[in-house]
C-alpha cells in the first residue's frame, strides 16, 4: 500500500425491517378493525330486530285496547265508521258512528214477535260523531219500553215506544243469538249509501227444566227478533 493511499472505510448498512412482522401487524389491525365493525354491526341488528318486535308488540296491544275500549278510528272521512263501545247493562247496546259530510243517516230500532206484530223507533244521525243508544226496559209504571238515543257533543234526541208484556215473555228464561256489529269487530267502515245492521238478535223462549230430571226445557216456538239498523236518507252533497 502507497503511503498516499488512505485505506477505504466500510460504511455501515442500514438495518433491514422484518417486513413480514410489519406486514403481519398491519393485518392484524385491520382484522380486529373488521371484527369489531362485524360485531357492532350485529349487536345493532339484533338490538333493531328487538326493537321492532317490541313495536310490533306494543302495536297489537294497543289495537286491542282500542278494539276494548271501543275506540272510533277514522280512517277515511269520505266512509261511515262505526264501533261498539263496551256497555255493562242488560239490554242496553251502543255503537260511535262517525257520519260523513253532506250524508244524512236514521236510525232505527225494531223489536218483532214472531206472531207479526213490531213496534220500531227511530232517531236521526247528524254530520260527525254520534254515539247511538238502544235500550229495553220497565217504565215507572212496569211497563217495557224500548228506546233509541242519539248523542253528538252536547245534543242528545231520543225516541220511545211500550212494548206488548209478551214481547218479553222470554227474558228469564231463553236461548238467544247474536250477529252484527260487535264489540270485538273494531271500528268497520261503509259506504254512505249503505244500510248497515248494527245488531240483530233473536230470542226464544224455553220450557221449565224437568223437575225430575234437571233437563232444560225445550224451545219454545214463538220468539222475539231485535233489530237495529242505520239507513241514508239522503245527500246534500253536490258531488
């Protein structure tokens, strides 16, 4: 070596990062990224998927308490919607009828014996909600009565007629059948030009049970029929 010569220096190689190692915790990051999103994405569905079945729940609920309660559900203005409200009273009956606008409706309650004769009353529906009445019963003087009320806000009208002591032979002691507007069929709606049966129930009455026996009696073939009904009368829309 020349004396002029300087010996050369190795210059130190930087140090290799373990690029599998980086690349592995990259990998891992991002997996435990998109796990924790899967796992929270999860919780949200099910906690949703709870939510809406309590909804559903709390849905069904409430239309039952409406139905029980006899709650007038107003769907479409244009159509009579009618309900039974509940009633505790013995031979009385109630319906909420919501009449449209320009329609003008009656109605009418008959009781009828089997014989032919009836009596019938009748009262008149105004525009809006009414509340409709229908009762039987004894009069200050013993007498049967049948009674047909009609109420909207603070206006009440009302219409009564006795009734034939037969007519009722059959109250304590009868078979009876009902069909109409009940109190479990929720608010049900018509056309305005319909005639809509709010109840027809027929009642018969029975023999004595056998003394010997305890057998019921049998049917009797005469009976009473009590019906009750809305009719249009007439439109004072122009439509």
């Amino acid at each position: 070596m020349n004396a002029s010569e300087t010996p050369a220096t190795e210059t130190p190689s930087p140090v290799r990062r373990n690029r599998w190692t980086s690349f592995s915790l990259l990998t891992i990051l991002l997996l435990l990224t998109i796990v924790a999103l899967s796992i929270s994405h999860v919780r949200m569905s099910w906690q949703m998927d709870e939510n809406n079945q309590a909804m559903a729940t709390m849905e069904a609920e409430l239309t039952q308490l409406r139905k029980e309660a006899g709650y007038l559900e107003i769907t479409d203005e244009k159509l009579v919607h009618v309900v039974a409200p509940p009633t505790h009273e013995d031979l009385v009956w109630r319906w909420k009828v919501f009449v449209p606008q320009g329609v003008v409706m009656k109605s009418h309650m008959q009781t009828k014996r089997s014989t032919g004769s009836s009596m019938t009353t009748t009262s008149q529906l105004d525009e809006g909600e009414n509340l409709v009445e229908l009762a039987i019963y004894r009069g200050p003087e013993g007498e049967w009565k049948q009674k047909i009320t009609v109420i909207r806000g603070h206006d009440t009208s009302s219409s009564s007629v006795d009734l034939p002591e037969d007519f009722m032979s059959w109250l304590n002691n009868a078979s009876t059948g009902s069909s109409g507007i009940m109190r479990s069929s929720g608010t049900t709606t018509f056309q305005p030009d319909e005639d809509i049966t709010l109840l027809k129930m027929t009642a018969r009455g029975r023999e004595k049970p056998d003394p010997n026996t305890g057998a019921p009696g049998k049917d009797l073939e005469a009976f009473t029929e009590i019906t009750a009904w809305l009719e249009p009368e007439a439109s004072t829309s122009n439509e």
